[in-house]
C-alpha cells in the first residue's frame, strides 16, 4: 500500500476491504475552505428548511439500511442487528427527534430581569460556522454522524475526520448525506491518522471529539490554544452495582448485555461488576451460562453469531495485556480468558472473580469482553470503589427497591446512572450524554446540545422607548451615588425585607 494511503482489512478475516487516501495538512485546509463557502448558502435557508433536508437524509438512511449494515459489520466486525439497532435507528432517532424538536430549541428565549425591569433581555442562537467531527472506531456511524446532523440542523458546515480504522463507512455516510440533498460541499471528509485530526482543529470554528483520555486531552489543548469551545466524550469504566435486593435473572441478562455487546468495545460497557456477597452465588449460576453461549465468530459469514471480533490489532492486545495482568495478580477465569488465534482479533468472552482493586482490569479501560467480579458486604463499600476510579461517564445499580437504588444513583460520580438497565441512554437523544472526571467536558444530545452548536447571543433593549437617559449615565455625582447606596440597602440588602417584616407585624 503506497505511504498515501490507508488499507482497511476485515477485523474478522483479515481481508482487505478497500483504501482510502490520507488528507494532508493542505488538503484538509482546502475540505474547511469549501465547507466555509457552502455553510454561508446553507445558514441562510430557514431551520424548517434545514430539517425538511436532514429528515430527507434520515429517509435515505432508512432506505439503505441493508448497505449501512453489512458495511459496519464488515469493516467494523459487530453484528448486523448490532449495526441496525445501535447505529441506524440510533440515528434516525436523532434526526427524527432533533427535526420535530429544532424549532423549540432554537427558538429565542425570553431572560426576565429582576431588577431593571423597564428592560429585556432574550437569547438568540446563531451558527457556529465549520464544526470539526473527529470519531472513534467503535461506533462508526452513529458517533460521528450524530454530531454531524445536530450542526447541520443548527446552520453550520462539517468537517468529519473518522477513525484510521472505519473510513469507509463515513464516505457511504457523506453519499447519503449529499443523496438527501445536503449541499455537495457542506459536508467533508477527511481520512488519515492523528495528524489528520490536529490540523482540522486548526480550521474549525468548534470540535465535538470522541475517543480516548489521551487524544482528549490534546484536542482540548490545541482547542484551547485557538480558544474555540470543543466537547470531549472520553473513556469510562462504568461500574455496575448489584445490590443484595437485586432481581438476579434480569441483572445477569443486563449485564452480559452490558458487558458484551459490540465486544466490549462501548465507552458504557459495564467494565466493573461490584456485587453484594450474598447474591454473588445466584448471579454467577445464571450470568455464567450466558457468557460461556457467547461463541465469537465472523459475523458477515453467520447472522446467527452474537459477538464479533474486536476492531484492531492494538486493541486486543491491550485487552490480552489487562487480563494477563488480572490473573499473575490472582485473578480466575470463570469463563474465557484468551486471544483466539487466527487472522482474525478475536478474544473469548470473559468472566473473571477473585479481582482485586490492585489489578489494571478495574483500573484502566478495557474495551473489550471482559466483566471483572468484585465482591462487598455493603453499599457503603461498592459506592466508594465505583467512585475509585478517574472516570464518571456511565454507571449502573440494580436494586427492587426504586428509592434506595435513586439514593445510591445520585451519590455516584458519573454523567449518568441508569437503574436496572445498561447503555441504553445513547439511544435516548433528548438525554445528555457525557462524562464527569476525565471521561470528557460537555454532551452530546440533550436540547443543550443543539444550542451549544451555536453561538448565544444575548440582545437586551428599553421597554420604554421615550426614556431619554439611564439613572447610571453622566454626569457622575453625590447625587447618583447616594441614590445607588440607598438603592442597594433597600432592594437587594435586608432593609426593605426587614422593613416588610415590621409592617407584617
Ligand atoms: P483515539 O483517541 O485513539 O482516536 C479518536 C480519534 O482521534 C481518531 O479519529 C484518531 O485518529 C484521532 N486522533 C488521534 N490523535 C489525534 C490528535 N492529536 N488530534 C486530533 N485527532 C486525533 O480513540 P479510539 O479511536 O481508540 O476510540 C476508543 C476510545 O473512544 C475509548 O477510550 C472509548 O471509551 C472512547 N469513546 C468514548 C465515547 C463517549 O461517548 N464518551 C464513545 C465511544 C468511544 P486515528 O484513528 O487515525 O488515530
């Protein structure tokens, strides 16, 4: 393969899929260029123009739902209904929902004054311009789509630079984008590796990033530097609390789910199982069998496989590296345990107990099929350890009992906490998602979402147009000072509160 280009092999079979060519610094600043000279036509179209277009791509989606499914299963290696359910109605539901709810959103928004009040203020949301979409590889269609559409919606241009590992799908993503009418050059996409990704940061007017802490915290940086706002969706290591109340047949189905689907490979997988001592022998009875009918295979040869391979070399092995580093540590697979050789990155899906808090399993992300069990005599005890670690993006307790279990959910550091269910929210687009601690700064979906797309801009104006000065204009005087000093003890000090109390009797 010449230096220019990247080859993209089948995670399965190593099989190559195709090529793409990789963006130079030049070619990339020419992509934003172009995107700058249609997002100017494109802002200009009313919002109920821009949905009556986004919600054309949506059905375009649905058309070629087939094409986009046998794609991420091939390029990405997950199942197909994996592909359906997660990406592709993931997000036609984000249109769907941000189309119908756009002009709500961006409607301008009234801020009462409470103290000038022959005054108003309101909000208005006026495009950003080029926002820079750079994605991972573990959910190619959905993660750096969604972000797509929700600036197109809020009147910007895109430039999308997706993971060295799954270009071919973002290229299938910009056709159906342009099939529904999107303007040709509205829309970029740039291929290539990290460099690829700093320099369309130095050409966008905003970055919505998702991938690891590591590559975050750079992006923030070079953000930083240019002083353009960017949203970072990072790591997790979602803990999963299974209180001594919990319904066990649905929490060991959640979380094989949890733990699992995709491989493993979701920023909310449950990657810690903490366990209260006394259900521990009823849930391993009924989780145990799920996990070992888990049979990896190549998901494009056998509709009937649940679980695929992982995406890439690289991540198996650091997969490989934790669970070795669990077992010298004492750990014990009940379940799997190994890479599986093959051209293919294959791993067998795994539980392991007897984990310990020293083991890099329940300290570093995984991303793969591996559900390490630690096991507590009490809440006290699994709060303090989900809270151990230095990500907070998804956590999840199972309980019977709704109020203790809201009581523990709050009481966990984690953007969000879902009760007696995993992973869903992602597909819940009016909920934020995002993290606290190092999983990242600020959210995607979430009405706020859209509205961070745009700048906010504030105009304020007199309510009473024949009012010829304000009492703060020149000329400055004893006369003013005094009347702001009485004005401050009366109003916003306790005087007129104190004097309302003596009229009260
Ligand atoms: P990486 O951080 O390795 O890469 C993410 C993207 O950034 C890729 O397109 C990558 O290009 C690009 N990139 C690399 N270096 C730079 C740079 N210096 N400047 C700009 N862009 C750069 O993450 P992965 O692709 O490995 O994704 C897995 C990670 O994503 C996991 O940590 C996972 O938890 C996280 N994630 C978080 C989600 C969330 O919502 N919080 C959702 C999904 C995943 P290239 O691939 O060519 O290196």
């Amino acid at each position: 393969m010449p230096d220019d280009r990247i080859e993209i092999c089948s995670p399965a079979t190593g099989e190559t899929l195709g090529s793409v060519p990789i963006a130079t610094r030049e070619d990339v600043a020419e992509a934003a260029a172009k995107a700058r000279v249609a997002q100017v036509e494109w802002s200009q179209r009313s919002l109920a123009e821009r949905c009556t277009v986004l919600t054309q791509v949506k059905n375009v989606i649905i058309d070629r739902t087939d094409e986009i499914c046998d794609l991420l299963s091939k390029e990405q290696g997950k199942p197909r209904v994996e592909a359906m359910v997660h990406e592709v109605a993931n997000l036609v539901d984000l249109i769907h929902y941000f189309t119908g709810e756009a002009d709500r959103i961006l409607a301008p928004e009234p801020i009462p004054l409470h103290l000038l009040k022959h005054r108003a203020s309101y909000l208005h949301w006026k495009p950003r311009g080029i926002i820079g979409v750079i994605g991972p590889w573990n959910f190619p269609f959905n993660i750096c789509n969604g972000p797509v559409v929700v600036a197109l919606l809020a009147g910007n241009g895109a430039v999308v630079k997706p993971s060295e590992f799954t270009p071919l799908i973002q290229e299938l993503a910009r056709e159906i984008f342009i099939q529904g009418g999107v303007p040709e050059d509205l829309v970029q996409v740039v291929h290539g590796y990290g460099e690829t990704g700093a320099a369309v940061i130095d050409h966008v007017d905003m970055v919505e990033f998702t991938g690891s802490v590591a590559t975050g915290r750079k992006v923030a940086a070079q953000c930083g530097e240019r002083l353009i706002p960017c949203v970072t969706e990072l790591g997790g290591k979602a803990p999963a609390l299974v209180l001594d109340d919990a319904n066990l047949a649905r929490t060991a189905g959640g979380l094989a789910w949890g733990g699992f689907a995709n491989c493993g490979q979701v920023c909310a997988s449950v990657e810690r199982v903490l366990v209260h001592r006394s259900v521990l022998p009823g849930l391993l009875e009924l989780l145990v069998p799920k996990v070992a009918a888990l049979k990896p295979g190549d998901t494009q040869a056998d509709a009937s496989i649940q679980i695929g391979p992982l995406n890439n070399r690289r991540q198996r092995d650091i997969v490989q590296a934790l669970v070795e580093d669990a077992v010298s540590k004492g750990a014990n697979a009940l379940v799997g345990g190994n890479a599986i050789d093959g051209p293919g990155h294959f791993f067998e899906p795994t539980i392991l107990v007897d984990v310990t808090p020293d083991m890099d399993i329940v300290n570093k992300e995984t991303f793969g099929p591996v559900l390490p069990i630690m096991v507590f005599d009490d809440d006290e005890a699994m709060i303090q350890e989900a809270n151990r670690s230095h990500l907070g993006l998804l956590a999840y307790v199972f309980s019977t009992n709704a109020t203790r279990a809201q009581g523990i959910a709050e009481r966990i550091e984690a953007g969000t906490v879902m009760i007696n269910d995993v992973l869903a929210t992602h597909g819940m687009p009016e909920t934020p998602w995002g993290g606290v601690k190092a999983s990242g700064v600020g959210h995607t979906h979430g009405d706020d979402s859209l509205r961070h797309m745009c700048q906010q801009r504030h105009v304020n104006y007199g309510r009473l147009p024949s009012l010829r000065s304000e009492p703060y204009w020149y000329p400055y005087g004893p006369k003013l000072y005094g009347g702001f000093k009485r004005m401050i003890g009366l109003i916003l000090g306790t005087g007129l509160r104190n004097r309302l109390r003596w009229f009260r009797g």
